[in-house]
C-alpha cells in the first residue's frame, strides 16, 4: 500500500507551517475503530549523526498484546529539527514502515503529540489525515497547553486545555510515575484516547506497542552494515509471539 501526503516533504518551516495549517481541517475526532484485533505502535530514531531517519512499527495483537511482528525503514532525514515540525522530520520513514505492513492496523499510537498541538497537527494527526488510519498520539512531555496534575493513582487523569479547548488528556498510567500527554491523532475520541492508552498500558509508563517500537527506533546495533542495506531500503522481521509485557 502506498501512502501519498499530498504535499512535499522538503520545504522550508514557512512551508511547514502553510502546511500543517491547511491540513488541520482534515483531521476528524469522534467515534474510534470497532473491533480492534491488531494495534501498531510507531516511533523513530536517528543514525549516522542525525543524517537517517529509523523509523519502526510494532504489530500487536489485542487484547493480549502479543507481538505480531516488526518493521523497520530508513530514510535520509528531510527536514531540520524545528519544534512543532516534527512530522516534516520523521513521517517519510514512518509512512515507509507502514507501507510494508500487508494489512493496515486497526489503530496506531504513536510516539508524539495529536491535536495537543500549536496548529492542531501533531505527527499522530498529521499522519492519520494521511493514511486515513485512527491515530493516537502518546507524548512523554507537554508541547502545549495548561492543566492541573492529576491524581497519582493509575488512571487518574487531568484535562489539558488551550483556553477554552481541550487538546488532550494528561493520563498517570502508573502509580506514582510521571503522566503522559495524550491525546486524538485522527478518527479517535478524547475518551477512546485514554481508553487505548490504558488497555494498552498494563505495567509501565508506556503502551506496549510504543514501548516495543522505541526498542526497535533506537537499537544502535550495526544490522545495516552486517547485511548490505542502503538507506533508502526497508527491513521487515516477523519475531513470532512474545510474552505480554516482557521487557
């Protein structure tokens, strides 16, 4: 399956940011996918010196949180670090990983923000306008908005607002550790999104599919070298099933 953005990816922040504006109309909240049965988790990495974008995809079965299998995809990074650009940075690689996936996922949490965003258009919403695809954006850190800490127990949450709008959800999915950002990408209520982060949460900060991705993003290991791949190929490796929630 191929993935057109419908816009450039090399522009300039100006560009950017025309962009993102002109794309926020697109992005749909409210009722999220029925019959979930494979969950993706997506994040990215950086090699050879911020030059290679590696981006990974974890499948997931649910609700046992198996690991169905892994993508991986390289990719010349396009676009310079800008805060709140994100997406110009890394969703080239991201939508190359999802190209390799034979069936879309049913729903995908990525490592990033949604609509808690300064135009709407976080990396999870820019790329569910993209795809089409229900999207949920899992930040460790606040990029926008106000709130008031939530409780400390698992579940307790807080809105995160923007004025008079909500943007998102600030989530404690473990007692007595720091809160995560959560909010819609696409397609995805502010209530689905807690919903899906914590069935998907049942013993660290992060959700599984999320947690398995960044192992993969970040892995520093030579692979590349060893077995002749380029930057602009993709790898895929079916890693079997998994135990919920090994580390």
């Amino acid at each position: 399956m191929h993935y057109d953005p419908g816009h450039p990816w090399t522009v300039n922040p100006a560009e950017a940011i025309a962009i993102q504006q002109r794309l926020r109309s697109r992005v749909r909240l409210g009722s999220g996918p029925r019959g979930v049965r494979v969950l993706a988790g997506v994040d990215a990495g950086f090699e050879d010196q911020g030059r290679t974008v590696r981006a990974a995809l974890a499948l997931m079965r649910y609700p046992d949180l198996t690991i169905l299998n892994t993508h991986l995809a390289r990719r010349p990074t396009p676009f310079p670090y800008v805060p709140g650009l994100l997406s110009f940075r890394e969703l080239p690689a991201v939508l190359a990983v999802l190209e390799a996936v034979a069936e879309p996922p049913d729903l995908v949490l990525c490592d990033g923000q949604g609509i808690a965003h300064p135009r709407r258009l976080g990396i999870a919403s820019h790329l569910g306008v993209i795809t089409g695809l229900p999207t949920i954006g899992v930040g460790k850190s606040r990029l926008t908005g106000q709130f008031q800490p939530p409780g400390e127990i698992r579940g307790d949450w807080s809105p995160l607002m923007d004025g008079d709008e909500r943007i998102g959800t600030v989530l404690r999915t473990r007692s007595g550790v720091k809160p995560l950002f959560i909010s819609p990408g696409h397609r995805v209520s502010h209530e689905e999104a807690v919903h899906w982060v914590l069935a998907c949460t049942p013993r660290y900060r992060l959700p599984e599919p999320i947690r398995a991705a960044d192992r993969l993003a970040s892995n520093r290991q030579t692979k590349r070298a060893r077995s002749g791949k380029t930057g602009s190929q993709t790898e895929c490796r079916a890693v079997g099933s998994v135990q919920k929630g090994k580390p």
